[in-house]
C-alpha cells in the first residue's frame, strides 16, 4: 500500500464525513441562529430554551436524511472492503 493510497483514502473518508454531518450541522446552525434571534427580539435569556428546539430539529433532520447517510457510509464502506485484497499486497 503507498502513500497516495492512504491518502486518497483519507480524502474519501474526510469527504464523507463532510457530506453526512454537514446537512445536520447546518440545521443546527440555522435553529440555534433562529432561537438567538427570538431571545434577543423577547429579551428572554433562558441558556436551556435552544436545547430542545435544537435536537428536535435534528431528530428531523436524521429521520429526512437518514436513507441518504446510512446510504453513503455503505458503499464507501462496500468500496473500501472490496479493494481490500489490493491494499494487502
């Protein structure tokens, strides 16, 4: 195995890990954005008030788009098993 096979693993595994937090990540970003905004709009300044709001939203997000992760982490996992007898050697 050389060195630009590891890498190129590497790449795909740090490229997949983008694709399949980033959608949930940036819904995080967006309901905490909005709850701030609702805070400072109210002036209400309860720490506790963007949790559920936060992993409710999340709980969605991974019931929308759970197929397509699960879905990505098995066929990289599929391909990365498959070539396996080429990195052996």
């Amino acid at each position: 195995m050389t060195q630009q096979e590891v890498l190129n693993i590497t790449s795909e595994t740090i490229w997949l890990i983008i694709k399949t937090a980033g959608p949930l990540l940036i819904i995080s970003l967006i309901v905490g954005l909005i709850v701030s905004v609702f805070q400072t709009v109210t002036s209400i300044q309860e720490q506790t008030l963007t949790f559920v709001p936060k992993i409710v939203s999340i709980f969605l997000g991974i019931m929308l788009l759970g197929s397509y992760i699960l879905t990505s982490i098995v066929e990289f996992m599929e391909s990365l098993w498959g070539s396996f007898g080429e990195f052996i050697l």
